[in-house]
C-alpha cells in the first residue's frame, strides 16, 4: 500500500511569510503526528490529530499549527516565519495513536528554509 | 521531564564485531520504548519496540527499569546495518501519545 506522502518536498520561504505543509497519512490511519528535525535538537514533536482533533501538543510557541480533514488528511501552518524555523518537518500517521499499537509510518518530509 | 539520551553521536565498528547502542531515559510514568532506524536516502522506520521483545535484523533490545536504559544490541555487525538510529520514548498524555527522540547515534560498520 502507499506511504506517507508529503508536500512540497522542499520549500524556501522568506522570513515574516508563512507556509503550509501537507501530509497524506497511509489509508486507514487515523493518526498523523508532526515532528520538526534540526541538526542542533534532533526530532522534536510538534503535535498529534486523530479524528479530526488535535490531541497532543508539544512545546512549540503558537505561530505553529495543524488541522486534519475527514479524510485523516492535515496539515501544519507556520506563520510569521523565523530563520530557526528551517527544518525538516516530518509527517507520521499510525492506525489508532494508541501506544499499545503504537508503530508510526513516516513520510519523506518536507525541507523548508527561511531566508 | 521526559527525556530520551543518546550518549553516543558517532560508533564505528568493523564487521563482525558486537554493537551496542546506549539509549537512557527519563520518565516519571511507564514507559513504551522503540528503536528507529533510518537508513541512506531512506525514510525513518521502526526498527523495535520493547513491548514486542522481538528480534528484529539480529537487534534487540531489552528494557532496564531500573538502571532506565534501553540499550541496542546485535552480537555480529554487517556493513547493511551502517544508518542512524534514534531511540524513542512513548509519553502517555492525557489521550493519545507523542514519541520523545533522542538525538541519534550514526553507527557505522566498516569491512
């Protein structure tokens, strides 16, 4: 079955801009979680959506945010974007998010630079 | 704080030789704990997961409650097992979960 598909793939952006990412999770996963990667703090957890709701949250200031469509589909939204914002976001879907079960699937990412 | 450390950023071995990749953790509840793995040019996988007490491509990995380690063991390395791997901590919040990462070790296996 398909992956975990992600758009764009890179995305170079000015800072003040804002952008939008979007993540196609594997058919039937209800969950998709985002993480931002940087060389100097690794994978850090930006936050969860199931069912349409956001059900966990890390420690990221409120320029970042996501929704997720009926069809499990989302999306993140950075605005006012600053030059640490670039990264590599990741985009990782599972079936329920339940840690019992928890395998996630992860996408390719989507590679943004701010200038 | 939850917190997931991986001492080790770079461990070069020769082939056939025993890995062992150091991953400790804090976390006040009870954790679930994974192996990632990300390969060249390939996307982040799950390699383990303590819950299954698998061995998975000759890795295991045994979770230590009390010394809170879950380090990653292969008795004979190959050189297809040169990647990054990330050691990760499931924290339970109020639904749902979030995986905390360490900051990976790059292991390379050299012939």
């Amino acid at each position: 079955k398909a992956g975990v598909t992600q758009t764009p793939r890179y995305l170079i952006k000015t800072r003040g801009q804002q952008v939008t990412l979007s993540c196609s999770p594997i058919s039937g996963h209800r969950s998709v979680s985002w993480y931002q990667q940087t060389p100097g703090q690794g994978l850090q957890f930006l936050f969860e959506y199931f069912s349409e709701t956001q059900r966990n949250k890390g420690n990221f200031p409120g320029r970042f945010s996501g929704r997720q469509f009926s069809n499990s589909r989302s999306e993140m939204n950075v605005s006012t974007l600053e030059l640490g914002d670039s990264a590599l976001y990741l985009c990782a879907s599972s079936k329920t998010g339940q840690s019992s079960s928890y395998e996630q699937y992860f996408g390719p990412g989507t590679r943004l630079t701010v200038t | 704080a939850q917190r997931v450390t991986q001492p080790e950023k770079l461990l070069s071995v020769f082939k056939g030789a025993p890995v062992e990749l150091k991953c400790n953790y804090s976390y006040s509840g009870s954790p679930e704990l994974f192996w990632y793995v990300q390969y060249s040019r390939q996307r982040l996988q799950l390699l383990l997961r303590h819950i299954s007490r698998e061995s998975i491509k000759g890795f295991t990995a045994d979770l230590n409650k009390g010394e809170t380690s879950f380090h990653l063991k292969k008795p004979f390395a190959q050189e297809e097992d040169s990647a990054m791997y990330y050691c990760a901590l499931s924290a339970q919040g109020q639904a749902g979960t979030a995986l905390i990462f360490g900051k990976g070790t790059t292991l390379s296996v050299s012939s």
